[in-house]
C-alpha cells in the first residue's frame, strides 16, 4: 500500500515538479513558437558570428568584430533553452 502511494507522488511530481508555478501567457506563447525552429539554427547563428566576426577582425574593425563575436555565447544559450523546452516541454 505505502509503496503504490509513493509511485502515484512520484508520478504526479514527475509530471509537474512545481505545481504552484506555472508559466504566464506571454513565455507559454513564446515556447509553443520556438519549440517549433529547429535546434540547428541556433547552432549556425553561433558559428556565423563567429565567422563574421573574424571577417572583421581581418578587415580591422576590432570593436565591432568583438562585439559580434559576443553573440556566440546567448546563441548557444538560447539553443540549449529551445531543446529544454523540446524535451521537457512547458505547461
């Protein structure tokens, strides 16, 4: 008995971990739309910044090389949040 009880709150933790949060209207919108791009996009928005800012490191043009090179970083980051939502899906 102790033990059916302790695989339904599992289970019931598993499905929502955090029952009394929940996502608003606006980022529940903003998943449904991203979860349906493809997680490559973010992977090749992350190397052409990088490409692109090496191209204007060459042309000499270092502030502005460097400040397209920082876009790598939240590129990935953003590719790693679209498979999260992918794979765990949102509320």
């Amino acid at each position: 008995m102790a033990t059916k009880m302790m695989e339904r709150k599992i289970k019931m933790t598993s499905m929502n971990p955090n029952p009394e949060h929940t996502e608003g209207p606006v980022a529940k919108a903003i998943e449904e739309q991203t979860a349906k791009l493809p997680s490559d996009i973010f992977l090749w928005a992350s190397l052409a910044s990088m490409g692109a800012s090496l191209t204007l490191k060459l042309l000499k043009k270092d502030h502005v090389a460097l400040f397209v090179g920082q876009w790598a970083a939240p590129f990935l980051l953003l590719g790693l949040y679209n498979k999260l939502v992918k794979l765990e899906g949102h509320d």
